[in-house]
C-alpha cells in the first residue's frame, strides 16, 4: 500500500479543519502525532480503517490538546501503534478526545496498541473517551482514566471477544474522575487496578448487557 514516513511530527487541525484517513493498507510512520479539533465549538475526525492500514507514532500521540472535538476512529482490522512517552486523551482543560476502536470483519481485528508507551491517559487535563467494540483489542502498558484535576476519562470494553489488556498499573481516577465499564461479556485483564486515588466518584462497571 502506499505510505508516508515523516522523520518529525505530524500535526492536524490545530487552528481550523484537518484530518488523517488511512485505509486500504496505506501507512503512516511519524515521530509525534498531534490531532485536534480546531476551536471551540469545532471538531475534527480521522481514521485508520481496512486490513493492513497502519499509523506508527514513535514518541507519542495525542488525540484532543485544545478547546474542540477530536475524534480518532479504528475500523474492520486498521490499527494503531504509540511508542514513547504518553498517549494523551483530552490533554488539556477544554480539550474532548475520542478513540473508537472497533473490530469490525477482517481476521485480524482493529487494535490500540501502546505496550510500549510510557504511561497512557485517557482523560489528562480534559475530557477523554475510548471505546472499544466488536471483537476490537485495546493493549497497553500502564494506563490511567481521568488523571490531572478536573479532568474526566472514560474506557468501554463492550462486547464479546473485545479486550482490554493492561501490562502495567491501570488506574481509575488518579487526580480526575474516571470511569471504567465493561459491557456484554467484553474482558478486561490487567495485574493491578487502583480505583478512586481522589475523593471523588470513579465507577467500575459490570453488567452483561450494553
């Protein structure tokens, strides 16, 4: 498939409309990637989508780090794979981000992969939302819902045969409020789970139907 290799960083949508969208087995290969929803009120999506479609980011991603919507979503086999220091959901007050990982029909389903990611936030200083569905796999090392103050995360696990599956420390609500729910015989499998470090509400969820 066709492909763009970037020996830096691959920005979108910080001031107005930007999207990524590879599919078909097309491949992305950057040192940081950055997506945003442009301003507020605005939003932007992008997309890995089909069999063998691949983004590799090598020194992190973030998805949602100013006032907009940033959707990024994952489809029938396309995947993802973040390296380096963070993975950031919603980095910043203000910000909403978005991963929908959805497993769709190919063989080797869609997959989030931050195994080798210093430390995944989902919902760093604002609001973050990943949702993983349809047989869709969600693989991390040390992962945290709802991390800086005010901010607010929150991680679905929905389905039979969607996983979650955390190498490291998966923590619900550090300093932030978050929420982890698995939903319709979805699994979730991590060594330690730390839940409510803060004195808020920070649910975990289990319930056999959606």
């Amino acid at each position: 498939g066709s492909a763009l290799v970037l020996g830096n960083n691959l920005e979108l949508g910080s001031f107005g409309q930007g999207a990524l969208d590879i599919s078909a087995g097309g491949r992305v290969d950057c040192a940081s990637g950055l997506l945003n929803g442009g301003q507020a009120g605005g939003s932007n999506s992008s997309s890995v989508y089909g069999a063998n479609s691949f983004w590799l980011t090598r020194r992190g991603l973030v998805v949602g780090d100013d006032f907009g919507l940033t959707i990024l979503n994952l489809g029938d086999g396309g995947r993802v794979e973040v390296q380096g220091i963070a993975m950031a959901v919603g980095a910043r007050a203000g910000s909403e981000g978005r991963i929908e990982v959805d497993g769709g029909a190919s063989p080797a389903p869609s997959a989030l992969d931050t195994r080798l990611v210093l430390e995944a936030g989902i919902g760093v200083g604002g609001k973050g939302v990943v949702r993983v569905r349809n047989k869709g796999r969600f693989l991390s090392g040390k992962l945290t819902v709802g991390v800086d103050a005010g901010s607010e995360g929150t991680l679905e696990v929905i389905g039979s045969g969607t996983s979650l599956t955390a190498g490291d420390t998966l923590e619900i609500g550090r300093a932030g409020g978050g929420r982890l729910t698995i939903f319709s015989g979805g699994v979730a499998t991590a060594p330690d789970v730390l839940i409510g470090s803060n004195p808020g509400t920070n649910p975990l969820r289990l319930t056999g139907t959606a």
